[in-house]
C-alpha cells in the first residue's frame, strides 16, 4: 500500500506576499498572490497520494480561498517560515499520524498533480527528503516519511540547509512544474510555458494580454 501524504503549504499575509513582484503587478499583487497558492493548492489536492492539504496562514482573504477549494487552514503562529511548517505538520500528525508529512511552497503556480506525485513517490524511500527550486537554492518541497522528526529548513539557501541536514535531494527529471516556485516577474514569466493553473492565467491575462 503507497504512502499517504499530508502536505502543509503556508501562505503569508498578503500585505507581505510577493514583494518582489510589486512593481510588475501594481494593483494586482494581493490577487496574484491569492491566485497562485489556489493553483498550488487546488493541483496537491488533486493529487492521487495527497491525503489532506493543509494551509498554515494569518491572513483570513488567503483562509477563505483556499478553505474553499477544500484545505484545512490552520492559524499561523506568525514567527517565521518555519515555525509556521511546524504548525501544520503538527496538526497533520494530530489528524493522520500515519501519514507521510510534507511541505510545499505555496507559489507554484504551473504545478501539475501528476509531476508531484511523482515527487512524492520518490520521496517515500527516504526518512527525509526534498525537491530543490529550479535555481538550485532554495527548496519547493520538504517530507518526511510516516512518524519521522519534521525539520524543515526553509529560508534563504535552504538547499545547502537541507542537505546538511541530512535530507536526500531528489534529483528527478520530469517534475519542472514542482521546481519552478515564483518570486521575481522573470520567475513568473518561465512559468508561463509549462502552462498556469486557471486562477493564476486569469491574472496574468489582465497584466500581459497575449502572453
């Protein structure tokens, strides 16, 4: 039998989301921001080994979104990225304690269901585990196997962090969707080619027509 998966996502206050993508998307930026954690979360939730998403956020113009499309949203504690992460893996272990734990960026915005199931299949192998962005930097996606320590250790060069952690890098051709997080309009315009979930394209409509 697969493992099952917990997948926490957090989502900041929208005052502080995607501030590096201000000057691009002006008035736009809260609706942008709100858009691409709906495509994030909607494609986990309609992954085949996803369990339950849950979304750790502050913010209650994030909270209703998202608990709309079917998450469970959690408070965040609101000291950190990380701390946030804990909260919603303890709450998953609360709920499922046989379930796998991860946590996933929430600007992921092509992510397709099928390239993270195919993450998540390979990251069941190891105790912990994670998927570096597609800068080879940072980190889109941390798990660990069923009643493991949750360590997630995001922020800044967190590759580098994870790996001296401890956690297997996944090294996986075929899941660009999972890598390719947003946070400049250049991340945003890459994206664009692996084809955007239908809440971040409508935004997008509105700020490039015919891109």
């Amino acid at each position: 039998m697969s493992i099952r998966w917990s997948l926490v996502i957090p989502v900041k206050t929208l005052v502080a989301a995607k501030t590096r993508l201000a000057a691009a998307t002006g008035p736009h930026r809260t609706r942008l921001a709100v858009a691409v954690a709906s495509d994030t979360v909607a494609a986990a939730l309609s992954c085949a080994r996803v369990a339950r998403v849950i979304v750790v956020t502050a913010d209650p113009a994030a909270a209703g979104p998202l608990g709309a499309l079917g998450a469970e949203v959690v408070p965040d504690p609101d000291r950190g990225l990380n701390t946030a992460l804990r909260t919603g893996a303890a709450h998953a272990v609360r709920v499922a304690p046989d379930d796998a734990v991860g946590a996933l960026q929430a600007d992921l915005p092509a992510l397709r269901s099928s390239e993270l199931g195919t993450a998540l299949e390979a990251a069941a192998e190891f105790d912990q585990s994670f998927v570096p962005d597609a800068l080879d930097v940072g980190t889109t996606f941390y798990g660990v196997r069923p009643r493991m320590p949750f360590t997630p250790r995001f922020g800044g060069e967190s590759r580098a962090k994870h790996l001296a952690g401890g956690a297997k890098e996944l090294c996986l051709t075929g899941i660009d969707s999972v890598r390719r997080d947003v946070d400049t309009p250049d991340d945003l315009r890459a994206a664009i080619p692996l084809g955007l979930g239908r809440h971040t394209a409508a935004v997008v409509a509105e700020l490039w027509p015919g891109s």
